[in-house]
C-alpha cells in the first residue's frame, strides 16, 4: 500500500514545494549498486500466493545480512501459512530499551506475464527505471533497509536500543504472518513501516510529505437474503432479488457520521492552508469545527475528502438466482467498508442492519484479513527525526501527518498498543509507479534518497 495525494492539494502544493530545491544525499556508489542489486535481484523471487518462493527471498536476504556481519541466529526465516516471515534483530547497546521495529512484507500481488510488456519477475533496468513486480511494493523499501542496516553493521555502528527488522509474508492477502510477529514484537517502542506514507514528485518538484499514522479498517460483509423461490410463472413479494435491490438503495442512501482525528484534524489544516476556494475553505473550517455543516457538505461533495470525514461502505459485488426461469432462492451482495480508525467493525455491521431495515436480512463479517486499530498518536519525536530526513533532500518542504484509507501491516501492531508510522524513503512522480498494475516500475534515481532516509531514520530514532 502506498500514500496517494489528493490531486487538489499536489496541484496548491507545486508551487510551494518548487521553491524548495533539492539537497543530494552523499551515498558511497558501492552502497547504491548493492541497494540496486538486492532489489533486481529479490524481483526475480515470485512472491505471490501460492508460488512458494517467500522463503527462498527471505534466506537470500538473510544471507546479505549474514555476509554483513549479522551472527546466523540474529537472523530467521520460519516458514508459516505457505509463505514464511522475517525477523533480523540488531543488537543495541542497552537492552532495557524497548526495541524499535522496522516493518515490511516481501509478498508481490500477482502478475499475469501476457498482460505486461516484459516479464514481471525478470528484472529489467531500463533509461533510469526498475520495472518488475514488488519494485515499488514493497520490496523497494524493504531492499533499502537491508542495505542500509548491512552498511551499518559492516561499520560497526552500535544503536541505543535493538532494532527489528520484521518482514511478513502475506501482507497483500490474509496478513496471517503478520499477525505472528506482532504478537511476538509487542514490547516493541514503535514500528516504522517501509510500507506507508511517503513523498511525491509532481513535474520534479516534491509534493507534502506524509507521515502515515492511521489507516482505516478494511472488511467485507456479505448481505444475504434467501427465499423458497418457485416457477418464474408465478411472481412472490418476497423475491430476494428485488428484497437485496431495496436494501442496497437503502445503503447507497446512507452517510455515515464525520469523525474526526488528531491526524486527520492536523492534515486537513495543512491541506486547507495549501488549497485555495471552496475546497480550502472548508478543510479549515471542517479542522476547527467538525461540526459545521456547510464545511461537511462541501468535503462530503468531494470524492477525494469525503473518505478523510467518515466510514465509508459500498456495494461491490452481487450474486443471485439460480436459473433463468425460476425465482431466486437466494441473493447477496459483498458491502466493502473502511472503517474510520478506533470505530469497531461490529458497530458497522450494526448501522448497516439498521439501515437495511429488513428483519429477513443477513448480514455477516468476511475473513478479510483485517482487524480493528486505532490511529497512532503523531510522537514529536518521530515528526523531528522524519523532518530531518526529509528536509536533507527538500529544505522547508512540508511535513503532514496521514491516514489511509488502508490497510498495511501497521494494523496488527497498532491493535497490540504499539504506536506505528508509514515513513517509505521513496519520492517518484505521482502516477507512474503502477503498483498493483501492469508494468511496474521504481526509479533509479530514487535509492540514494532512501538510503539516506533510512539512515538518518535509524541513527535518531535507535538512540
């Protein structure tokens, strides 16, 4: 998952962030080749459901660990549910410090070969870029952190406290590995996650950079309504088909409260500072008084704020019917929400039944992989050390906290009471990572960045 800016603000933004300039990071060549290496080298793993291949990677990034001075057993691989989790732990110069947690998956989502213009998992450098599936998500990252945690320990660099590198295996499906390591990470300080927040370039200038601190609950709830159904030839009242087509319209009519956030409450206040007109006036308003209606219904009118206000639940799916000439017996449809953080998914579930109104309805949970978390609180301590990273490379430019509308693995570890951030060293053009997509693909230009990133991170953070 990664952070995507509203185009309102990145298009305000421009011209403050071009005022900036740009401040290249010093990275050693050989750091950047290996970096350049670990990652063409760990696109070739195909780690998608199924193939398999999450332990190969996992032991090929612990041999690059190993080789680098990390003892075999500060490094594991277990395999688990068909794919297998990593945990590298560096020891740091008191253990009483609670640890601090490098977060990422090595997982891919598939790729079909006959859609893409080169093989997604035959990595290809190409005029500046990276193409293959994971360039971006997430093994981007994930192979920075690997390079920079094996240069630091080549160098002998001691931390305050232990940091934990902990990859999953299963982040863009069941996030089963996932929940393991952070049940088995909970004394944990904090967790940063390779696999969030983030900057943006638009035309080579950077965008707002965000520090993702929430994400909204996914879930999927199957509303089902079943019939004894009969010959077509004699019509019922109590068709499920039509019975599901109300309760959806129902549904779609329905809006579900605001909410509000001390990230969101934060972000729409930068955000409404950038954005001029209607829109911008509202992000203040709405910041300071989520009550003011007039402000609501301007953002609600927005398909890209409407999220930031509120839980959001949609038809995506539906099923019914049996045969052409007989009446359903049978006919549902998936509701997708995401859920505002801190909001129980079975208090959802609850306002969907209300609102259905139809006693004959059932309405259940999906085993979506995801669970309910709440936001993280925005430490200074984090905020300071991201700025810093940052404002090497962009002097000045903005520092924003963030919410997604989901999900990453931060969840499971903002549910065990550890405070998570998205903090990815990658800056690119907005819209040209096609992650998810056909033909993904990284830039070249981006790994000195985020090496330097993930160093300053770590240095001021494992303190």
């Amino acid at each position: 998952m990664r952070r995507i800016v509203p185009a309102a603000i990145a298009l305000a933004a421009l011209a403050t962030a071009a005022s900036a300039g740009t401040a290249p990071p010093k990275v050693d060549p050989a750091l950047h080749d290996q970096a350049l290496e670990i990652l063409t080298k760990g696109i070739a793993f195909k780690t998608v459901e199924g193939a398999g291949n999450t332990v190969a990677y996992a032991n090929y990034l612990k041999g690059v660990l190993v080789a680098a001075g990390y003892r075999p057993e500060e490094v594991t691989v277990e395999p688990m549910f068909g794919t297998a989790a990593l945990v590298a732990r560096y020891p740091g110069k008191d253990p009483k410090k609670k640890p601090l947690v490098i977060s990422g998956h090595m997982d891919v989502v598939a790729a079909k070969r006959e859609d893409w213009v080169r093989d997604p998992f035959t990595p290809v450098v190409e005029n500046g870029w990276i193409y293959g599936r994971g360039a971006v998500d997430d093994k981007f990252d994930v192979s920075m952190v690997v390079a920079e945690l094996a240069k630091l320990r080549r160098s002998g660099w001691k931390p305050g406290r232990d940091v934990v590198l902990a990859l999953s295996g299963d982040e863009e499906t069941t996030m089963r590995t996932t929940a393991v390591l952070a049940d088995r990470l909970k004394d944990a300080e904090l967790v940063l996650n390779t696999d969030g927040g983030g900057g943006a370039l638009m035309e080579g200038k950077p965008l707002p950079y965000g520090v993702q601190g929430a994400e909204k609950t996914y879930a999927d709830f199957k509303l089902t309504f079943t019939d004894p159904g009969g010959h077509s030839s004699r019509p019922t009242p109590t068709n499920a088909i039509y019975r599901l087509a109300k309760a959806l319209d129902r549904v779609a009519a329905y809006r579900f409260p605001t909410q509000q956030n001390e990230i969101t409450k934060a972000a729409l206040a930068a955000e409404g500072a950038e954005v001029g007109g209607p829109i911008g006036e509202a992000l203040k308003r709405f910041a300071v008084n989520p009550n003011d209606q007039q402000a609501v219904e301007t953002l609600s009118n927005d398909l890209d704020y409407n999220p930031t206000l509120r839980t959001t639940c949609v038809a995506t799916e539906i099923e019914g019917g049996h045969a052409p000439n007989a009446l359903p017996q049978k006919a549902t449809a998936n509701i997708n929400c995401r859920i505002f953080p801190g909001t129980p998914s079975e208090e959802v579930r609850k306002t969907l039944l209300k609102v259905v109104d139809d006693p004959s309805a059932t309405l259940t949970r999906a085993d979506d992989g995801s669970i309910d978390s709440p936001a993280s609180p925005m430490r200074p301590d984090v905020m300071a050390a991201v700025a810093k990273a940052v404002h090497a490379r962009y002097p000045g430019l903005a520092i924003v906290p963030s919410q997604d509308a989901g999900a990453s693995d931060s969840m499971y570890f903002r549910a065990k009471g550890i405070p998570s951030y998205g903090v990815s060293g990658l800056f690119m053009e907005q819209g040209q990572s096609f992650i998810h997509g056909l033909n993904e693909k990284a830039p070249v230009a981006g790994i000195d960045g985020s090496l330097a990133h993930w160093d300053s991170l770590l240095k001021d953070l494992a303190k």
